[in-house]
C-alpha cells in the first residue's frame, strides 16, 4: 500500500503540472480570471502536499509536523472554494471580502500540529456541505452531465472519507493516515483527468449551466420558435460558426435577443450551453472538410471552421466524436469507395 502511495505522488505532482500547462489555459477560462488563478494555486498546494507526502513516506525528510505542511492543509478547502464559486455561483459578484477564506491559511502557522490536522479537517467539512449543496443544486442538468458528475461523485466520495480518516486521526498510526491520504489525492487527480478527457471544456460547460439554473427566466417574452429558427439560419445558412471571434454577445445582437436570453434559449430548448453549441458546428464542418478535401492540412481545417489553434481543434474534436482528426479522416478514406 505505501508502495502506491508513493506512486502516486510522482503521478500527483505530475498531473498538477500537465493540467497547468493544458486545462487552465485562457481559452477555458474566459470571464474567469479568480477561478483560473485559484485552481492553479490549488494544484500547486496539492503539489506540496505530495512532495511532503513523499519525503515522510520514504523516510528522508520529515516535512509533515513543520508550519509549511500545516499551511498548504489550511489551504486547499478555501482555495478550492474560491477556484469553483464563480463556476457554481456564476451570477453571484466577485467580492474582496471572499479572500477572508483565506484567513485560516494565515493563522495555521501559529497552531500545534496535535490541533491544526483536525482543525484543518474539520473546516474542510465546512467546505464539502457548501459543495454537495451547490451540486444539488444543479440536479436539473444531472442528463447533460451523467458521466461527468459520476466521475466527480468518485471525487467527492474521496474527499468524504478522507474528512472521516482525518478526524478520526487518533484511531489511525501517522503511516497509515499518510499513507491513504497520499493515496486519496493522488486518486482524485486520476479522476480529474479521466472527467476533463469526457469533457475537456467541462469548466465552461458547468459555467453555463450553472448559470442556467439559478437564472430568472428572461425568455416570457420571447417567441422561442421562432428564435431558435434564426439561431439556426445563422448557424446553417450565415455560417457565422466559422468567425473566430464569435462570442455569445455578438450571436444574441445578431438575431436580437440579450446575452441571457439567448443563454437560457440554449440551455432550456437545446439542453447544451453557448460553447458546446458553437463547438458541435464547427466539428461537424470541419468532418465534411476532412472527408471532401483530402489533401487539406488537419490545422486548415481547423481554423477554415473557426477554432484558433490547433490544441483547441483537436480537444473538441476528440470530445464530440472520440477520435483525433487525422483518425477520423483515415477511418473514412479507408471506408470510402473505389
């Protein structure tokens, strides 16, 4: 068992650093700027928390009762909160005053280690009700999301029972509790990156439904026939897809609607949020394009149809039809006829 946990440390500490280099890049977090900076000072408190794992589990160097180990604990609820509020809670302003959350990361230094573990512990509780009741909350967008929230739920079941292990730490040796919380973590980073290759784009689609659901309806006076008619003129006939640029602002003025009306169309009527509607066009032209112009570069494709590089192409690509285009144009070239 100390074994794996030792594993999956290294893993840990490499996944943090993948998932900053790849998922929190801007493109996945536009409007987003305290989520983005906040889940990578989550992955790095992660980070350091496995490296501290680590070096107790191998005997090298005892991390674990020093101030450094107690501050990194103190900080990943709070910064979890602060990384997933404004994904969760999209409508809700950003305020000054939610960097108090923060607080405790500065006290815990001045705590004895025998009060800080289970201090620690016991706000991250806090934290996790907070949590389960904002995923309750998104219950109604449970068929949008089935297999992401049962790799999330694999998350959170994690996260309970390390809660449970934690303050129950005095019916636990040190090596065992370490060790299964080495494990846990490194567990969960194994789920995120099973969750973001479902759904790569998953913190912008969370966004939007999110943003569905707490949202007052602003479709009463809106004949939504008739604009989801225009909205898909545009689409199919305009094209506007293929515009790099296209944002929902400039797609709701273009047919005359505002920015949340034109978000709760989609959301409600099509049971998809503003990205993931603009993303299914663009891979179903750049298919056309793959199967009718052969001899045309992957990355042509991609930006002919409005995506604005490479990365980005192949991410939704993947997600929408499981394969990369260059295997999809392959399979089809394969299966067309002499």
């Amino acid at each position: 068992m100390q074994t794996l946990a030792i594993l999956l440390t290294g893993f840990s500490v490499f996944s943090a650093v993948l998932l900053i280099l790849t998922h929190f890049r801007c493109h996945h977090y536009q409007g987003q700027t305290l989520a983005q900076a906040m889940g990578i000072i989550l992955l790095l408190t992660l980070s350091g928390l496995q490296l501290a794992h680590f070096a107790y589990l191998q005997n090298t160097l005892d991390m674990i009762h020093t101030p450094y180990y107690a501050v990194l604990l103190f900080a990943v609820a709070p910064a979890f909160y602060l990384f997933s509020k404004p994904l969760l809670q999209p409508l809700t302003a950003t305020s000054p005053w939610q960097l108090l959350h923060l607080l405790p990361v500065l006290l815990a230094p001045l705590l004895p280690y025998t009060l800080a573990l289970p201090l620690a512990f016991a706000v991250g509780a806090g934290y996790l009700l907070w949590l389960a009741r904002n995923l309750y909350a998104l219950r109604a967008q449970r068929s949008r999301f089935a297999l992401e929230f049962a790799l999330l739920g694999g998350i959170f079941a994690l996260a309970v029972g390390v809660l449970i292990f934690g303050l129950s730490l005095p019916l636990l040796t040190e090596q065992w509790f370490f060790t299964l919380y080495a494990s846990a973590i490194g567990c969960a980073f194994l789920l995120v990156h099973l969750t973001l290759n479902v759904t790569p784009q998953l913190s912008t689609e969370v966004s939007e439904a999110a943003q569905a659901t707490y949202a007052i309806s602003t479709l009463n006076n809106v004949d939504c026939d008739k604009a989801l008619a225009e909205l898909e003129a545009c689409m199919q006939e305009e094209e506007l897809f293929r515009r790099p640029d296209l944002d929902l602002p400039t797609l709701a003025a273009h047919i005359g609607l505002s920015n949340h009306q034109l978000s709760e169309l989609i959301n409600t009527r099509l049971g998809k949020g503003f990205a993931r509607y603009v993303r299914e066009f663009r891979v179903e032209a750049a298919e056309d394009m793959l199967q009718e112009e052969p001899s045309a570069s992957v990355l042509s494709v991609g930006m002919s149809v409005g995506f604005t590089s490479q990365s980005t192409f192949y991410e939704a690509f993947r997600e929408l039809t499981g394969m990369t285009p260059g295997q999809f144009r392959k399979i089809n070239a394969l299966s067309a006829p002499p």
